[in-house]
C-alpha cells in the first residue's frame, strides 16, 4: 500500500484500517446453531427425549441442520425458532410465566394468612373450574425460574421499558424465606416457646424435591432470617452434598436427626420422599412446632403451611 500521498496526520489511522483488511482474510466464516436447555431436575417423566425442543440457527441452512440433529433423538419432536433470539426469548418466558403464576399464589398464601384460611382449602375450590390454573405457593430458586425473569427485566430496561409485573412477582417470591420463618417464630411464641438460643430443624436445602441441586435455594433465606432472631439452626438434607452447601452457603449440615434433640420448631422446607415418612407426630406431642412450607404433610400433623 502506497501511503506516499496521503497527509500525515492521517498515514496511521488509515495504515491500522488497511491492517485489518488484511486480517480479515484469515478470519474463518461460521455459524451457530441453538437450543435452549429445557431440563427439569429430579423429574424422571419429563426426560430430555420427552420434553419438545426449540431449535434454532444464525441462517437458515443451520437451523435446519440443528433441527433435523436433535429430531434424531426427541422424541416429543421439535419446534424450529425462526430466529436465535425468538429462541432465547422462549425459554425466558417460559420461566418468567412461571414465577409469576407462583407469586400470585405466593401472595394469595401471604393474605389468607391474615384472613385466617388455609391456602390449599382455597386452591381446591378454585381448581373445580375448569380453566382456573392450580399453582402452588413455595419458596422459588434454582437455576432458571429465579434467574431468568431478571433477564428479561435488564434487557427490557436497556430498551426503556420498566416492566412491572415481572419484577413485582420477584420481589413476592424473595419475600417468602423471610415470611416462613417470621411466621414459626409466631407460632414458637404462640406456644411459650422461649425464642432465643432455641434449636429449629430445617428440612430440606435443595431448591426442590429429591434432587441435588442447590442453586439459588431461597431455603438459606429462611436461616439467615432464624439467626436474626437468635435461633439457633440445624440443618439436615441427605440429598446434598455437605461440602458443597458449605462452600456455597457457608453453614454445615447435620448427618442425621438425632431423635432426643429438643426441637422448639421443624420445617419442612423441601419435600424430599424420605421426610414424608420422618415421625413428625412424636414432635408435635412435645410441643413442638411443626411448619409444612409445600403443604406435602398430613394437615392434622402440620401447626401451619403455605
């Protein structure tokens, strides 16, 4: 390249640009092809083969390609995106419904605890009509329904909107550790349980039933809500691994629940199958609270629930 006529203040600027003109020819073209994941931990029904996939790709050509390799093994079939962000957007939408269904649940359990009704006698006469949708209130965590929604909110307001609803539901849904354990307090105080240095057992520190993960698990809110209180918290959930609730959370778990512990207060904070047959009832005759946050227990057994 000749830089002879051109003016000096210029002969860099154009020199960097002519650079990487050339860099350019080295550079090799390619595409990307895309599927949101649509995994349901624990759940040994909805498989990966048996869950429909969205598909999707930067041009055509590969959109197909993509489609027609995951078409070799899901069973349920597929749905081909028209474009990577029409993809993306699904899978944020599909979560974001999904919180915001159990928000409103989430704040239904919030009122009629004042009212003085239980939440799921509510639901069951609500669910007789046909086209009414029977969510559940809980604690909401994990990797994509507490996540995703804040997703879509960021890139809503990058664009200038402020979205409401979404964020509103949220903010219901991080409030619910703190409701629990506000709540057994109440019910420790209601039967002259002295409240601190008193022993709570939690159960349960995964974000859902029987599986592992504990991304994200709003169980911790509850303790950290306990500990303000001074209660002293134990811990006990043999789905997890101790050394990686440590790490993530920083708190130890107990390896088993030793039957003479005094308990003021239990919650079942995650309905593992093993804790449904847990002897809740020799507790409860020694006066001990007993709060069912995912209503999984006998009624007469359970002082409250969500």
């Amino acid at each position: 390249m000749n830089l002879q006529f051109i003016p000096g203040v210029l002969k860099k600027n154009v020199f960097l640009c002519w650079k990487k003109l050339q860099d350019l020819h080295s550079i090799k073209i390619f595409f990307v092809g895309y599927s949101p994941e649509r995994i349901n931990p624990g759940d040994k029904i909805n498989t990966l083969t048996k869950i429909k996939k969205v598909t999707s790709g930067s041009i055509a050509a590969v959109a197909d390609e993509i489609d027609d390799l995951y078409k070799l093994i899901i069973e349920a079939g597929t749905h081909k995106a028209p474009s990577i962000k029409v993809a993306e957007a699904s899978k944020a939408i599909e979560n974001a419904q999904r919180d915001v269904n159990i928000s409103f649940m989430n704040e239904l359990a919030l009122i009629f605890d004042r009212i003085g009704i239980d939440t799921s006698d509510v639901l069951d006469a609500a669910a007789t009509k046909w086209n009414f949708l029977k969510f559940k209130p809980g604690l909401v965590g994990g990797h994509c329904i507490s996540v995703d929604p804040y997703y879509l909110a960021h890139k809503a307001v990058a664009l200038g909107y402020h979205p409401q609803v979404i964020l509103s539901g949220r903010q219901v849904n991080d409030s619910m550790g703190e409701f629990v354990a506000n709540k057994v307090v109440k019910l420790m105080i209601e039967k002259g349980h002295k409240i601190k240095a008193a022993k709570v057992l939690i159960m349960g520190i995964t974000f859902k039933e029987n599986c592992p993960d504990i991304r994200n698990s709003k169980v911790i809110d509850i303790v950290h809500e306990l500990e303000q209180f001074g209660v002293e918290v134990d811990i006990y959930d043999p789905m997890v691994s101790a050394d990686e609730v440590k790490k993530e959370f920083d708190v130890e778990l107990i390896k088993s629940v030793d039957a003479n512990t005094g308990y003021a207060a239990i919650i079942v904070a995650v309905p593992h199958s093993e804790f449904l047959h847990f002897n809740f009832k020799k507790y409860k005759e020694n006066n001990t609270v007993i709060f069912d946050a995912k209503a999984c227990l006998d009624r007469n057994i359970a002082d409250a629930r969500l």
